[in-house]
C-alpha cells in the first residue's frame, strides 16, 4: 500500500494510491467508474492463489488517490498508468481493465506499446468506440452522454444509486448475486469520489479507441456479460473481440455490468485459464 506521485497541480501534488501483492508475474488491474480499486475484491485473491503479483490502484479523483480539477482524458490516465509500470519497474505484465479501465489498456498499449506488457484483458469495458459518428453508426447517441452529465450535476448521489442498481441488474440479481450492503458499499465508495472528476469522466466514454485496438499485439481476452444494461455487448465486447486479432472471447450468460462481484466465479476461471495456471512450489 503506497502512493505515487504523477505531477502536481498548483501547490498540490496528484498521487496515485496503489496496493502490490505477491509474486510472479504482474498483473495490473485498472477499476472502473465510478469505484476504486477495492472492486477488485473477488479477484485479488484468486490471481495470487495462481502465483501472480497483483497492483491495484485507484485511478485519479478516485479512491485514496489524488483529486486535482483537471487530467480526466485517457491520453492522462493513459500516461498515470505508464508512470506506475516505470516506476514499479514492471515486465512481462498483463493489463487488465473493467469497464472504463479497458479505455486505460487500449491507450496504453496505443501509445506506449507492448515492451513490458505480455497480455490484455478487457471485462465489460468501453471499447472500441461508444460515440455515434458517421463511421460509427452503431454508437451512442452525444445526447445520452449529455443526459448523464446533466444528472450528474443536478443530484450526483441520485443518480449513483439508481446507476449502481442498474450496474448489477438488481432488480434481478439483487439478494441472490448481490447483497443490499455490497451495493451500499459501492455508493459510499462512488460518493466519496471527486465530484468534478465523476462529471468530467463522462466527456472521455466518447473517445475512439479503434486504432489503439488495431495496434494490440499480446494475446487478449474479452469478458463481457450478455446482460449488460451499461455497455451493452453488442455495442462494445464483441466489437473490442473483433477488433483485436487473435483475441479470445468469454461470454458470461446473464451476466451484468458488474460481474467480477456477481459472476466472480467464472470470471476468475477466465482469467486465471488465459493468464497461467497456478505455479508449482
């Protein structure tokens, strides 16, 4: 449990809060938004019982990490998660990201290539392009986004809870996959985020990540549930699948926005088949 400084602001540093467990080779796991690091819990354990070394951190505005006014864009958060490789001096890493962390994985290997990354994973994330454009007709109307940014300012816990709700298709797995104090549990940690950076991440879900993707030469997988209400499979995993030559495809049937917690069983299964199986003492 450290921190990392990444620039500053004003008087101000901006510091990164990460965790780095084990060892073997390093798995780096980007979260999601509006969470921590912390949402990584079901699968910190499983990837350490398979001899890795795990980093999670909290990107920018969130978590224990640093809450400057401005750097909410992924060619910044691209260049934060670049600066942790270097610093933790980290080779032959696998990168993996839920949900707006796959954006972090995707620019990072855009930008920064493969020198020290030997594999990426991409669960239930934005990819390849969710902005509707003339090339994209498959997107995202700009208004939706507009719509979230409007919420967002008007009552940001309001629209929290009703966004947590639908990240875990509560209303159909609430009591059985997921617990009423685990989704309170997500609201404190979404609530304690930065409330500028929670706006201002909603402007960066539009970026076309298409080239990024072409330029993936590690072997890849795609996790995405069927029954994603926030970044519906259709419009996202499949596409990221297809976009990434050679990558591998795992559909979990049923699964939500937030399976690493719902579906964290089969979701482990993946990761640790595609990463390596346990090492031998």
């Amino acid at each position: 449990m450290s921190y990392l400084n990444v620039g500053s602001e004003n008087s101000c540093g901006i510091d990164l809060y990460y965790e780095d467990y084990g060892s073997g080779k390093p798995v780096v796991l980007i979260h999601g938004w509006p969470l921590s690091g912390e949402s990584w819990e079901k699968q910190v354990p499983a990837l350490l019982a398979a001899g890795r070394r795990v980093i999670t951190y909290d990107r920018r505005g969130f978590g224990r990490s640093s809450r400057p006014g401005g750097g909410y864009d992924y060619d910044t958060f691209a260049l934060d998660l670049h600066k942790l490789v270097t610093e933790l001096d980290l080779r032959d890493a696998a990168l993996a990201g839920f949900s707006m962390g796959g954006g972090e994985v995707a620019r990072y290997l855009g930008r920064y290539g493969q020198e020290r990354v030997s594999a990426a994973v991409f669960i239930s994330s934005v990819p390849p392009f969710l902005l509707r454009a003339p090339d994209n007709p498959e997107g995202v109307d700009g208004k939706v986004f507009a719509g979230i940014e409007e919420a967002l300012a008007a009552d940001r816990p309001a629209f929290l809870s009703k966004f947590l709700k639908d990240f875990y298709n509560f209303d159909l797995l609430g009591g059985r996959l997921v617990s009423e104090e685990a989704l309170r549990g997500n609201w404190n940690v979404a609530a304690g985020a930065s409330p500028a950076g929670t706006l201002a991440c909603v402007g960066a879900w539009g970026v076309d990540f298409r080239r990024d993707l072409a330029a993936i030469g590690v072997p890849t997988l795609v996790i995405h549930g069927d029954a994603d209400r926030i970044l519906p499979i259709a419009a996202t995993g499949l596409r990221t699948h297809q976009a990434v030559k050679g990558a591998r495809l795992a559909v979990i049937k049923d699964g939500p926005h937030g399976l690493t917690w719902t579906h964290a069983g089969q979701v482990n299964r993946e990761l640790v088949r595609f990463l390596g199986q346990p090492q031998e003492k």
